[in-house]
C-alpha cells in the first residue's frame, strides 16, 4: 500500500513516516506535502491508496483539498 502525508510540520511528517517504517512495513509513503497545492499536486501525481491529512495548513484546510479532488479513491486518516 502507498500513502502520502501532508502536515504543514516537517517534524510531524518525519515522526510518522518513522511510525510507518517501523511497524507497517507494508505501507510505503511515497510522498509528503506541507500544503494545499502540494499536496493536491501528490495525490494526482501519485494516486495514493491511503492518505495522512492534517486539518490545519498554512493556505487553507484539509477540508478545502478534499473538495478540489474529482475522485477520492483512497482510505483517509487525519492528523492533526
């Protein structure tokens, strides 16, 4: 399975991808994002089939980014 994370905190998108590595080897995150238009740019770049979503980001919510996608063709976990 693949994931993205987009947190506006480096740290945050370091320790849970560390959390990832760890104990769910079968999850490979192939990209983080640290806002709304890179993380838009990831998901259709990438096609994830899980995503990790902070709520809060410097130029607008999560909530915004989800609206912007066409399709949601992946599992979601937010993070905040």
């Amino acid at each position: 399975m693949n994931a993205i994370i987009i947190d506006d905190d480096k740290r945050v998108c370091r320790i849970i991808s560390g959390f990832i590595k760890t104990d769910f080897p079968e999850i490979e995150v192939i990209a983080t994002a640290h806002d709304l238009l890179s993380g838009y740019e990831a998901i259709v770049k990438y096609a994830p089939e899980l995503l990790f979503l902070d709520i809060h980001l410097p130029d607008g919510t999560g909530f915004d980014l989800l609206e912007k996608l066409d399709n949601i063709g992946f599992k979601l976990i937010f993070i905040t």
